[in-house]
C-alpha cells in the first residue's frame, strides 16, 4: 500500500533540486523523531498503544446496545470517525448518521433516522461551543429522547456542551485539551464511535513499529521532499482522485488535516477531491491539458471483485461488455488514467488498500498526519492552530447578538 515507488515516481528522476529537498526532509524527519521521544507534539500521544482513553469498557458496553449512533459535531469532530466508518461499512451491523453541517433540510435528514428509540447519540465539540453542533443539537432533538442515551466529548470546563450534559445527565467523555481536532481521530473523537462499531482500538495504533520500519519511512520521506519540492515549482494543488465510494470520507478528513494545517502566512496546498470516473467527463480535460499547478492522489481498492456484473449485450467502440464485472471496468479506467498521466509527466502518487482492517486504516492515518506535520516544518508554519477561522467566529457573533 504504501510503498516508494508508488510516489511521484514518473515525476522525479535525477533533478538536483528533489536531491537537495530528499537531504533536507530526512534531516527534518530527525527534528520530528527527537520532538516525538521528548514529548514535544502532544496529539501524537493518542498515536501510541498505550494512550490512555477518558471512557471506559463499561461505556463501551452500555452504549454499543444501539442499533443506530447519531453523531453530531463539526471538522475533526465528525470526519475521522465518518471516514472509519464508511470504511468499515460493509461489515459494521449498525447505521450511523453524522449531523456535521448546518441545513434547512436537516428536518428530511432527521426523518431518516428509524427508532429512535434504539438511538445513542453524542454529541462532540473541543471547545464545548462550536455555534453549529449546539445548534443541531438545539434544533432538530427533542430531549426526551436523551435520557440515558447522551454522550457528550469536549474538554472538562466551563462550556456549553458541559452544562448540556448535567442538564441531561449524559457521559461525559474528556476531549483532551492538547489534542487538536483535525489530529484527534485515534484519540476518543473517533475511537469511541469506532469502539461502538465493534472495531479493534488497539490495531489502530502503531506509531512506534512504523517510525522504525524502513519502507514506511523512506516512503514518508520520499513523499514529503516530493510534495515539498512540486510547492516550490508552483504545484500548490492537491487533487485527490478517488475510484471507490467508500473512501470518500478519507479523502474528506485528509482535507481539512492539510487545509487547517499548512495553510498560513500566504503558504499552503489547496487539497480538492475528485470522483471518478463521473470525474473524467467533467474535469479530466482540465487535468490533462490545463495549468500545471497540481499533483494527484489517486485512491483505490484492491478489495474482492464485486459481483455487479453487465448483464446485457452492450458494445461500446466495438468491445463487448457483457459479463464485465463493475469492479473491473472501474479498474481498467484507473489504469488508463495513470498510464497518460505517466506519457504527459504530470506527478501523481498512488494509494492502494488491501486489507480492509484496523492496521490499514490506522496506518494510513498515521502517514497522513506525520507526512502533514513534516510538511509544516519544510514551509514553517504552525500545524496546530487556526487563528484565521476565529475572525470569521468572532465576526459572526456580532451578527447573532
């Protein structure tokens, strides 16, 4: 899955400037390895197999009794555990429905939502006062409904998400402060949904094994001084191109990790999803023959070919499809696509899964937020922090006053 050869190799060949940036990223792969051991960057915490979670096995076991889990929070509150799940989907025997935007359907939404009584709901905010989870929250919930069945995630002090939980005598599951949102999907953010969904916590984790594995770090590394060097030619954006369905919701959560996190000081990788192949009849043309601003990932799966077949006679350009599996000719579009990306050179990385399992997922994760993080110090900015969104906050309480 992720291997050095699937990086921007036909991309790169002898350029001394990528040389240069190889030399430059593996001294700041050792910066970060010495920031890791002296505790320095504090969400990486939750990366680890002995992270400490704020909700016990008895909360586990009361609420994975609910045949449906509403959850309701915004960003990284709501995106890790979405990509979890719509990841797991095929094998996980509950329905779970995300309240992470404000809409004036939301009441067609909630209506979607069968027995209620067989609902849990939590509700998750790091702050305790994000304007748009207290107002679904506010908006669409009766609180009959939440009596015994209320799971709040946000730090302990004084805020609104706190006072919601007393008032309804929820559980109260600790946010922790030190841990961003867009960083916080191995922490209780997506670890207690995905404990609900029946899934190993504990596969996810794997920081340590994979800082000390060869491929995974010359793959990181080579990645990274590709990434780094395409910035400083003026490829600034980042295009994911996804060929399976369920991995949409990943391509969502990477997103905003390298949105909210590279994007200060006129610096940045503007990160745009594509879907293909609806995609191909759109944007491909502007791909292919546009500016060269942009470098691609291209998601895909390796899973077991599905057994949607073309039942009937069709011919297309004199080929027969009858008999084709979907699975197939989706793949034969991925090919082709990469095969001219290669002709023109226009760089793209390729990331493939397998397994369909804790350790994948979790390692993907992993490989993301470090690639995102190492990227951070390359550009010199602040992975952590987002002061530009609270001016918009702050703007919009003079609005509601």
């Amino acid at each position: 899955m992720l291997l050095k050869e699937n990086f921007f190799k036909n991309y790169f060949s002898n350029s001394a400037e990528y040389k240069k940036n190889i030399i430059k990223t593996k001294k700041t792969f050792k910066h970060l390895l010495l920031n890791i051991k002296n505790n320095k960057i504090p969400p990486l915490i939750s990366f680890e197999k002995n992270y400490k979670y704020s909700f016990s096995k008895l909360s586990i076991k009361k609420f994975s009794k609910y045949k449906n889990i509403i959850i309701v929070g915004m960003g990284g509150s709501s995106l890790g555990a979405k990509a979890i799940y719509s990841f797991f989907k095929k094998k996980i025997n509950k329905k779970i429905f995300f309240f992470d935007n404000l809409d004036l359907d939301l009441n067609l939404k909630y209506k979607e939502i069968k027995n209620l009584k067989r609902s849990c709901f939590i509700l998750v905010s790091k702050s305790g006062n994000t304007l748009e989870t207290l107002v679904n929250f506010g908006t669409i919930f009766s609180k009959k409904i939440f009596k015994n069945k209320l799971v709040v995630i946000t730090e302990l002090a004084d805020n609104s998400l706190i006072k919601i939980a007393k008032k309804y005598n929820a559980e109260i599951i600790e946010h922790k402060k030190f841990i961003g949102g867009r960083y916080s999907v191995l922490s209780e953010t997506g670890m207690f949904p995905a404990a609900l969904m029946g899934l190993k916590l504990e596969k996810f984790k794997n920081l340590n094994n994979l800082l000390k594995n060869k491929n995974f770090v010359d793959s990181l590394i080579h990645n990274v001084a590709s990434i780094f060097t395409l910035n400083l030619r003026g490829y600034n954006n980042s295009i994911v191109i996804n060929y399976n369905s369920s991995l949409n919701d990943l391509g969502y959560w990477y997103q905003q990790l390298s949105a909210e996190s590279l994007g200060k000081k006129g610096k940045g990788i503007n990160p745009f999803l594509s879907f293909a192949p609806k995609d191909h009849h759109s944007l491909m043309q502007l791909y292919l023959n546009g500016p060269k601003d942009k470098f691609f990932t291209f998601f895909n799966s390796e899973e077991k070919e599905s057994k949607i077949k073309v039942n009937l006679n069709i011919y297309n350009e004199n080929l027969s499809l009858k008999n084709k599996r979907l699975k197939s000719i989706i793949d034969a579009q991925n090919k082709a696509t990469k095969n001219i990306f290669k002709l023109k050179k226009i760089p793209f990385r390729q990331i493939n899964f397998k397994n369909r399992n804790e350790d994948e997922l979790g390692k993907i994760f992993t490989f993301f937020m470090l690639e995102t993080i190492l990227l951070s110090y390359l550009l010199d900015v602040n992975a952590f922090n987002q002061p530009a969104v609270e001016e918009i906050k702050i703007e919009t309480k003079k609005f509601l006053r």
